[in-house]
C-alpha cells in the first residue's frame, strides 16, 4: 500500500524532526549528566524562549533565525541566573528534591505567562515560510531545513566547546566525578550553573528553529519535552552522542509510525521503540551504569 | 443524632460561609440569582474556557444592565466563577461549592468530560445544567432532567454538514469522490470522524482514511504525506483550534491539491486563523457553530467584544446565549426554585437571537431548533453560506489549484 | 497503646465525625484528600519505601478503572464483583512491568522514564482499540444505589474514601513491621548491599511493584464509580502519575502518614488558592494566579522541608 517513495520521504522528514529534538534533547541530557537531576522545567523553560523568540518577532521586527544569538545568549544568562538563585539554593543538593523543585518550578512559570501572555496562540510568519525544496515525494519546507542545519551546526559547536575548551573540560569533570573535580579545584558550583545556562541556551536555540514552522501557548513547551525525556533515556542519560543519536531514532521512528500505523496509533512506536531498547540496554545506548 | 457545635464555631462557621457567600444586599433588593460558570481557564484550552467565561460575565453585566429578572422584581444575576483546570474531579468539585453557595443553574464546561461529570453531580442537586461548549451526544443521552444542551451535538452538525457538502457537491457536477477525515483523539473528534464516515457514502463521497492525532500534535509532515499518497477530494478536519491552524499550515506549505477542505467543528476556523492566515485559510469551509450575521445585535456584540481586544469566537457568544437563555426562563419561572426554573427550562421557547438557531425546543435535553452554520473564508474574511436564511456570501467550490 | 496510637485514633474519629457536621462541599473536599492520599500511598510503598520511584503510575490506575468500568458497562457485571478483578488486573500489570524493567536490570531513572513510557502505550492503545470504545471514553448508567457501587448521599464515599486511606495506611504500618518491608528498605538503601546479604532484590521487588499496582488499580475503579466517565486521558493521563508522586515526596516519601500529609496539604492549597482567585474581584482572568501561588507553596515546602512534611514531625525515613 505504501511505497517505497513515500517511506523515503518519511523519513527524510523524521530526520528534520529529529534536528529540533536533537537540540532541546542535548541541553537536558547536559543538565542531567553534570547535575543529575531531571530537569521538569525544560518545557516551560522551551515556552518561555518561544515567547521570546515571537515578541522579538512581533515588537523588533527581528527574525527568528537572524535571533539565535540574541536568544542564546540571553537563555544562557536566564538559565545561570536561575539555578544560581533558585534551583541551586533551594535544593540542599538532594536529587529527589531538585525534582518537585523544577516542577514546581513549571507550575509557576506556565501559569505566570498564561497570565501575562494571555493563552492565545501565538504564530510567526515568516516570508519563506512557503518555500520548499522537492525530493523525490517528499515536500520539504524550507524552514525546516534551515532548521535542521543550524541544529546539526550548534550541537557539532557545542559538542566541541565540552571537548576541548577548559569550561568544557571542567564540565565533563565535574559530570564523571564530582568531588574529585572539587578536589582539584575546580568551582563545581559555578559550573552547575553554567551547565544549567548552556542547557537552557540549546533551548533558546531550539526555539529559534521551531517558531517558523510552529507556533507558542503557555502550554506549548511540553510536547517537545516529553519527547526529550524519552531521547535522553534512549541515548543514555548524560551522553551528548546518545541524545544526538536517539534524537534522530526517534524522529524515524515518529515518522514511520506515523506513515504505517496513522499519527495517532504511530506515536505508540515511540514508547515501544524506548521500552525495547532500554529492556535491552538499561542504561540506554550509550549511556554508563548509574 | 447530636450534633456537637459550639457556638464559637458555630459564630465562625455562619461567619466563614457568610463570608463566601455574597454579602446581604442592603435595602428592598432581592438577594441575586447565583449563576454558576465553570470553565478551563488555566492549562491546555486557557484560552477557550477564558473566552467562555468572557461570554458569561458580559451576558450576566447585560441582564443585570437592563434592570435584572423583572419578574423577580428587578432581581440580578451574580456570577460565580469557576476553574475546572480540565480536570473531571476540579469540575466536580467546583459543582459542590458552588452548590453550597446557593447557586440556582450551572452553564459549563468547554470539555464534553468535564461537562458529563459536572451535570451528573449537580443532578443530584437538581440544579439546571446548561450545556454551553461539549459536543458529545453522550451529554445529553443519560436520561439526566437537569441537562440542556441549547447548542448542537456533533451528530447535528454532522447531518447538516453532509447535506451541503452534498448540496455543494451536486452544484459542481458531483466532481468530489474521496475523502480523507483527520481528527483528534478524544471524543469529539472521534465521534465526529466515525459518524461522518458512516454518512459520507450517501452524498457519492468514499472516506478513504480516518486519521487520528494526539492533543498535541509536534507536527503533521506525516499526516500532510499520507493525505499526499492518498489524494482525496476533500479533506475533512474535526480537532481543535492548534492543531487546525498547523495542519491548514503544513498542507499549504506542502502544496496539497485538493477540491476542498470541509470541516466540521473545526477548532481552528476563527477570526485569527482567517486574519494571521489569509493565505492559509482561504476558501476552507467550516461546519460549526457560528453566530447569525443577520442579527443586529450579535453585530453589535461582535463590535463589543472587538472594541474590547477579544476576538469574537464561538465561546464567547454561546455562552452568552446561555446566561439569556436561563435568565428568559427565570422570568417566565418567576422564581429560583429549583423545580419551576427546571420546567420553564423544558419548556423554553427561547429566541436564541445571536444564533441561527429555529426556535428553541429541548427533548432530552437537547435543543431541537439548534444548528449549526457553514462558513466559508473569502478574501480575509469569514462568510457564511448556509444555511440559506443567514447566508452573507456564496460559496467558492471546487477551490483554484494552488500554484 | 503506644503514645503515637492517641493522635492517630484522635484524627481517625474527627475524620469520621467530620462529614456529620460539614457542608457537601467539604465533604467531597474531604474524599478527595484521603483517595489521593490512598493512591499516593500505593506509589508510596513501591517509590517510598522501596526507593522504585516511578513515573507512570497511572498505568495502574488506568488498568483498574477500565477493567472493572468494561466489566460493568460491557459484560454486566455487578461493580463490587468486578472491583477485586480490576485490582488483580492491576496487580498484572505491575508484575508484568516488574519483571520486564528489574529482568533486564533497569534502576532509578530508567526504571522512572519507563514506567511513563507503559503508561504512554496504554493509553494509546486504549483510544485506539474497540473494547475502550476508544476516544469516546466509557459511560458507566447512574443508578445512585449501594449495590451498584454508587451513592446518592456524598457522605458514603466519603467513607468509601476513608476506609481505603486507613487500609493503606495500615498497609504501610505492617511495611514498616514486617521483614518483608526491612528487606524493602534495604534494597532502597542499598540494593548491590542488600543482593549480597542474600536478599532476593527481584523477587522483592516484583512482589511491591504488584501489590502497589493492586492498590492503585483499586483506586481506579473508585474514581470511575465516582465520576461515572472515563476516557483514555482520565485514566491513563500524566497528571495523576504527578500528583501520586507529588503528594508522597511532599508529605516524605518512605513515611507512614507521608502521603495522607501530603494530600492534605496541596489539596487544601490548591482549594484555597482556587477560591481566592474566584472572589478576587475586577480581574476576570486571575485564575492562574492561583496556580502561581500553588507552585510557588509547592517550591517553598519542598525546599523548606527536603524529608517532606513528615519531617516536622520527626519522622524521616532513615537514609543512607
């Protein structure tokens, strides 16, 4: 029933997807590989960026690609600053803790812009919106593949500033062994926030690609977080190739499951794809013993 | 059985309730009619349940403008405010308390669920429940004599939908053969789907695929593949409004063909998907509820609401609609009784003015004379046209291919 | 009696006297404390005293409020028969998704992401098999009689409620008195520890995992009966995974009382605050406010408290 032209072009548009899932994926496997917590706040975090990202849009006239910089860097600052303030503080360093805190945390900053923002959706409109390139018979939009690049070109970035800069040393330190990092002097908490910063920052990223092709609610961050949480796992929690990698599985996989099951019953392929793998790697792909 | 109350807690206790309650009214005036409003005004549909509630609060202001239920002695209305968090038991629980307070008759829920639940808890009160937003035909098929629905349910909107699209159709040499119907998962949209497809083959359209998708949905390449492979005539979508407005998106973008998209209860077919998307959304078609353009006072109302900053969506002016619906019955019942407002509810005639509605008349709670319109988006703006009687504009089928 | 005895039996008769002298209102207020402290308390044992926390839940209570609303709706059965039956179902599934998740050695996080991830493809497939009749939810016929499981007067649930809050508090306090429950303990603390002291952590933990899933099942076929509606998002939707968990880690997880203190405390924050909001005036839209200022309560008491409420108390589950 299905040919072999329309699976193809499935899966070149699983592999668009899985850019953006790839992105918002890496910045919580960051998180939780350097400050092992499960950061419950990254989708209201996403939300916000995704505000951002429209109003610079709606009252500046930027657009959204041209405000990746602007946007990463002002998530990173936000990000700092709030676990420096809030999460660092609060939790006493208890793991579980840390957890209902960035609930909580999501709590607060849903309900806060449904009240300053309103609960309209939101949408940008982008003159290229309409392009497309054609391959085969799939129908790429262009801001798709835009999107697709700069997510491919920000993680190869970052996954070179943890590999060779000294932040990124010390970052990698301070997620293999935190006391020994602090033994040899290294400020573990000063690099919990920036690991914080630099997740929320792949947020800031995330949301500069998606707001052409999406659109922002108060609500709107949890769908792509959802689905994070399942890429980190697969990946392996605390492994950036894992989360690059199961990014991309589980984009096919939505797209394949989508194609053969109908969008609905499809999406049961992604919790399937997650339960086989880990019952067969339990610490997920690349991922070490907790 | 004795009851142990002191009188320090029974002072606090009177005070506590009195506080809750509102505070006696000084002077002649009756104590108002309390009019329960249960929306979700926080989490996934803020921003419908808001807008309902917008449509309450400015009816109940309306009523009690105009000098209240005068046959009550000029008494008015008070509304109390709920917040159903889209939530079963939240919407449950805001039946109770409101139930403590004294109210007369509910008007909820946006969420046919909520909306089930909540009407079989204040059945037990036999407080009136009016229906305002669920499309669910198990609302009113439980044999509850509080509910009424005055809106249509989607089996209705179904039937009305299929016979112009046949209507349309046979107008253009009966060129649409297939159909594809992509609609959410939940009850509404399901309903919708399965109906249609039942009833598609009597109008010489096949429903070639029904194509489910979650609330909400990432992202609808997938779907817009899949409608690309199968190549219908028309497409038909029942979800909600986010949805709507990506997937009307993503097929435009992906330049897919087709005579027409005909929707019933599309959730996205408003002012803003017409006015951000003009591209987008010209020529779609939308079977839903729509308020009558021949009605000098729903202009004016849309006036209001615009001048306002709100946009003038089908929440606002159903419930709206509602609050008039139950303060006409509070004036033929001339009381807050339970069992009088019940009968004058069943009995209603009610012209339901903003509405292209017949005249009201409720059998199992459900309002005979309601209907819904067919709504067209013409250069930038929305047109009705059908049914005849409230039409603005004539239809544009089969659409121009788009280049 | 144990000096600890007096407050509790104290607590248990003004529970028991409360709805005699509380409006309706309350009294539904009131079930719906002690049902979520009874489902919190089945996430208790397993994520609690156990230390397996998880994040699906749901998945139990979902799979008793279908079997025995199916059982009922579909097949006829009497509600009370069909009540043990959705407890077993539950029981089931926890076995099943013990043994899948310990076999292949999965812990802590991974165990808690694939637990959602249970949850996710139950409520799939229940809006998409015929069974569940899918998105269309199920509809259980109100006949407000004792025999049929429901109730005219609240007062009745609200024992209903009662009865199953004080079962799983005794459940917990047998936990807390059996070697069963020691060996739970030490698998929390330290299961390589407690493998090597001959403990079969397996066996341990299939056995918690099932009878958690039981109880939560129970608590499923409660809430169907009760709100007479399911559909695939009612029973198998995050939100209840989060506020099993929620109220367990809030009152201090590993606790006897922790989930009842717990389930008091955001219940009554969340009554409050939603009232607050309702009579606010002049702001029409306020209402988020009031989940603001709940998650702000929820930040403050969990940081405040890192052993949950309990811990005011001095009652901490003794940690490593």
């Amino acid at each position: 029933m299905l040919d072999p032209g329309i699976i193809l072009a499935g899966v070149l548009n699983g592999f668009l997807a899985g850019g953006i899932y790839v992105l918002v994926a890496v910045g919580l496997t960051l998180i939780y590989g350097v400050l092992h917590i499960i950061n419950f706040a990254h989708g209201s975090l996403l939300m916000l960026a995704m505000y951002a990202v429209f109003y610079l849009w709606r009252l500046v006239g930027i657009d959204p690609y041209v405000a990746l910089p602007l946007v990463i860097a002002g998530a990173f600052v936000f990000g700092f600053v709030l676990y420096r303030l809030l999460i660092g503080r609060l939790s006493h360093g208890r793991d579980e803790n840390i957890l209902l805190i960035t609930l909580g945390l999501s709590i607060v900053i849903d309900n806060a812009a449904l009240l300053f923002f309103g609960g309209d959706t939101q949408t940008i409109d982008v003159p290229y919106a309409g392009s497309f390139v054609e391959l085969g018979a799939a129908f790429l939009p262009l801001p798709k593949i835009i999107s697709f690049g700069a997510s491919l070109l920000l993680c190869a970035v970052l996954g070179l500033y943890i590999a060779k800069s000294d932040t990124g040393k010390a970052i990698r330190a301070v997620a293999k062994e935190r006391q020994g990092a602090r033994l040899v002097g290294i400020d573990v908490d000063n690099i919990f926030a920036v690991s914080y910063g630099i997740g929320i920052a792949c947020l800031g990223a995330a949301a500069c690609l998606l707001m052409p092709t999406y659109y922002v609610t108060p609500s709107s961050g949890h769908a792509f977080v959802l689905v994070a949480f399942t890429i980190v796992v697969l990946g392996g929690m605390g492994s950036f190739v894992g989360a690059a990698i199961g990014g991309f599985i589980i984009g096919i996989t939505e797209a394949l499951g989508g194609l053969l099951l109908g969008e609905q019953l499809g999406q049961i392929g992604i919790s399937l794809i997650f339960i086989v793998i880990l019952l067969l790697k339990p610490t997920g792909l690349f991922g070490s013993k907790a | 059985m004795k009851k142990q109350v002191s009188r320090r807690g029974f002072v606090l206790g009177t005070t506590a309730l009195a506080t809750l309650s509102v505070p006696a009214i000084v002077g002649a005036q009756p104590a108002a009619v309390k009019v329960g409003l249960i929306h979700p005004v926080t989490g996934f549909v803020a921003y419908n349940g808001q807008q309902s509630r917008l449509g309450g609060t400015m009816a109940i202001e309306d009523v009690n403008k105009a000098g209240g239920i005068k046959s009550m002695g000029g008494t008015k209305l008070e509304a109390l405010l709920g917040d159903s968090q889209s939530k079963v038991e939240v919407g449950v629980a805001e039946v109770e308390k409101m139930n403590e307070q004294g109210v007369a008759a509910y008007i909820g829920c946006f969420q046919s669920p909520v909306g089930i639940a909540a009407s079989q808890a204040a059945s037990k009160y036999n407080t009136p429940f009016l229906i305002d937003v669920g499309a669910s035909d198990l609302i009113v098929n439980r044999g509850l004599k509080n509910v009424f629905r005055l809106k249509p349910g989607f089996g209705v909107c179904v039937d009305d939908g299929i016979a112009s699209l046949g209507a349309l159709n046979k107008a253009a040499g009966g060129i649409a053969k297939s159909a594809v119907i992509v609609h959410e998962s939940g009850e509404f949209g399901t309903g919708t789907a399965k109906l249609l497809q039942g009833k598609l083959p009597s109008i010489g359209i096949e429903a070639k695929e029904l194509i489910a998708h979650d609330n909400p949905t990432r992202n609808f390449d997938n779907i817009a593949l899949r409608i690309r492979s199968l190549a219908p005539d028309i497409i038909m979508m029942s979800n909600y409004g986010n949805e709507y407005m990506l997937l009307a998106r993503t097929l435009y973008q992906q330049k897919v063909n087709v005579a027409g998209f005909y929707s019933i209860l599309g959730g996205g077919f408003n002012y803003k998907f017409v006015k951000e998307m003009p591209d987008v959304s010209q020529y779609m078609m939308d079977v839903n509820h729509w308020y009558n353009p021949k009605s000098a006072k729903a202009v004016a109302l849309k006036k209001r609401v615009e001048d306002g900053g709100a946009l003038f969506t089908f929440e606002v002016y159903l419930t709206y609609t509602n609050v008039m619906l139950l303060a006409d019955a509070l004036e033929r019942a001339a009381s807050a009784d339970k069992e009088k407002l019940l009968a004058a509810l069943s009995s209603s005639t009610f012209k339901a003015e903003l509405m292209p509605y017949g005249p009201t008349k409720f059998v199992n709670g459900q309002n005979q004379g309601a209907k819904p319109g067919v709504m067209q988006s013409l250069k930038g703006d929305i047109e009705v046209i059908a049914p005849e009687e409230f039409a603005s504009a004539k239809a544009v089928f089969p659409r121009p291919k788009l280049t | 009696m144990s000096p600890r005895a007096l407050p509790c039996l104290a607590g248990l008769a003004a529970a028991v006297l409360f709805p005699l002298l509380a409006p309706n209102y309350l009294v539904n207020v009131g079930m719906t404390v002690f049902f979520i402290a009874f489902i919190g308390q089945s996430w208790n044992i397993a994520g609690g005293f156990a230390g397996q926390t998880s994040f699906g839940h749901v998945v139990f209570f979902g799979t008793g409020a279908y079997t025995s609303t199916i059982l009922q709706v579909t097949y006829g059965w009497n509600p009370w028969l069909a009540w043990p039956v959705a407890m077993a179902a539950g029981g089931a599934v926890g076995w099943m998704i013990a043994v899948l998740s310990f076999r292949a050695g999965l812990r802590g996080s991974y165990f808690a992401l694939i637990t959602l991830a249970f949850a996710e493809v139950f409520r799939i497939l229940a809006n998409s098999v015929p069974f569940t009749r899918g998105g269309l939810g199920m509809l259980i016929k109100a006949d407000p009689r004792p025999i049929n499981f429901q109730f005219r007067d609240p007062i009745w649930i609200y024992y209903l409620a009662l009865l199953l809050c004080v079962v799983s508090i005794l459940i917990a306090w047998r936990l807390t008195r059996s070697r069963f429950g020691a060996r739970l303990v030490a698998i929390r603390e330290n299961e390589d520890a407690a493998r090597a002291l001959g403990i079969d952590v397996f066996a341990e933990k299939v056995k918690v995992l099932a009878l958690s899933g039981a109880m939560c099942a129970a608590g499923g076929t409660f809430y169907a009966q009760k709100y007479l509606y399911i559909d695939p998002n009612i029973a198998f939707g995050v939100d209840k995974s989060v506020e099993m968990l929620l109220v367990s880690m809030v009152g201090g997880a590993g606790t006897i009382f922790g989930p009842l203190i717990g389930s008091f405390a955001l219940t009554g924050i969340n009554e409050v605050t939603r009232w607050l909001a309702s009579v606010v005036p002049a702001l029409k839209n306020v209402q988020p406010l009031s989940l603001v200022v709940y998650g702000i309560m929820l930040v403050l008491i969990v940081a405040r408290l890192p052993d949950g409420l309990m811990s005011l108390f001095g009652r901490k589950p003794r940690h490593a």
